[in-house]
C-alpha cells in the first residue's frame, strides 16, 4: 500500500517536472556573425606592418648586411672590368695608299686626312724637285687641323690663321715652322707606303732624307 502511494507521488513529480525540464531547454541559438574588423582596425595594422618593416629597413644588422652586398656587388664590377679592360685600337702607323701614278703632279691629295691625318703631295715646287711626300696636318704652332684650300693653293689654319705653301713651308701666321712630313717609301709590291711613326722636319734639313719622300717621276 504504502509502495504503491509511493510509486503515484513520483509519477506525479516526474509529471510536474516533466513540463518544467522542457521549458528549461532553450534552443540553439544561430551563431554570431562575426564582425568584420573596423576600417580604423586595418588603417592600424598597415600602420604596425609599415612601422615593422620601416624598423627592419633602418635596423643596424640589416644595414650593415645591405653595405656590405653593395660593396661586394661593386668588388665584384670592378674585378670584371679589370677582366675585361677598354682596349683602345689604333690604326696601325704603316699602310699602303696604292702607287704613284694615283697621285699626279701638282696635285695634294685628301684622301687620307680623316682616317689617317697627312696629305700626299706631288709637287716641283720644293727646291724644283719633282718629289711625292706625305705631310702631317698638324699645325706646327698649337696643333690644330689645317685645311687644304685648292683654289688659293694654302693649308690654312683655322685656329690662328697660319698660312703654309702647298710644299708645306710656313709663310703667314704665328706658325714658327714648315708642316712636318712623315715616313714614305715605295713598297716591294710597287705600292706607296706612309709611315707615321717617323717624322722630318724641314728646318732640321730632316726633308733630305731619303725616307722621306718618293721620285715623283714614278708616277
Ligand atoms: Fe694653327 Fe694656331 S694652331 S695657327
């Protein structure tokens, strides 16, 4: 009797609390969107990355690792260009500028004045000997380039005005001596042959010289 009273007051609690558990259970909630972080939140990241990298760029290891990469890349050119020096290529002092008979008498020729700097004159009028010979256009007073003037039959400086005769004797001008000739032979394969690195000059009595003119009769 008294279990059975027992058994109906716990169904009756179990019927009380039953409602009551229920009511205590809430429902899963959606979950939180998450807020996306504020434009001021990015603004202070870029602000903390940049101060990093500013702090990495200025740090004293860095700097020293970046001198010392400089100056190794620099090492490094300079062994290269000492490996690989600038040659300068000059034409060679002695070449052929073909046979006499290109060169008439009375005539001074510039066919070779831009490349190789000299004249090369026919002329009789060098102590009346019919001589060929090849002048340097340097002006005996500071070195400038003459010109040839055909019509007045001058070289004509440009710089102070020094005047030679077409033999090349000075006669106007501060110029204080004649042109000067260079080297010229007639080769074994019956070629003109001027030579640059010897020079003659007149007032030295240098233009009797064998070396330093060619018969104008060959040509
Ligand atoms: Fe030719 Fe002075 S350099 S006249």
């Amino acid at each position: 009797m008294l279990n059975a009273v027992r058994g109906k007051a716990a169904s009756a609690e179990a019927v009380v609390a039953a409602p009551m558990s229920a009511a205590s259970v809430k429902p899963a909630l959606p979950p939180m969107p998450v807020k996306p972080p504020a434009a001021k939140d990015k603004k202070a990241a870029a602000g903390v990355d940049r101060r990093s990298f500013v702090a990495i760029c200025f740090d004293p290891l860095w700097l020293a690792f970046g001198a010392m990469a400089a100056t190794s890349v620099l090492w490094l050119l300079d062994l290269a260009r000492f490996m690989f020096p600038n040659v300068l290529v000059e034409p060679p002092t002695a070449f052929k500028i073909g046979p006499p008979s290109d060169y008439p008498l009375g005539g001074v020729s510039t066919k070779w004045l831009a490349a190789r700097g000299v004249w090369i004159v026919h002329t009789d009028q060098y102590k009346g000997r019919n001589l060929i010979y090849a002048l340097a256009s340097v002006c005996t007073h500071l070195g400038c380039t003459p010109n040839w003037l055909e019509g007045e039959q001058k070289y004509k400086c440009p710089c102070h005005g020094s005047g030679f005769y077409v033999n090349g004797i000075n006669f106007e001008g501060p110029a204080p001596r004649p042109l000067e000739r260079v080297g010229l032979k007639l080769a074994a394969d019956g070629q003109l042959e001027v030579d640059k690195s010897v020079k003659f000059q007149e007032e030295m009595g240098q233009w009797e010289d064998s070396n330093s003119f060619v018969d104008g009769s060959l040509a």
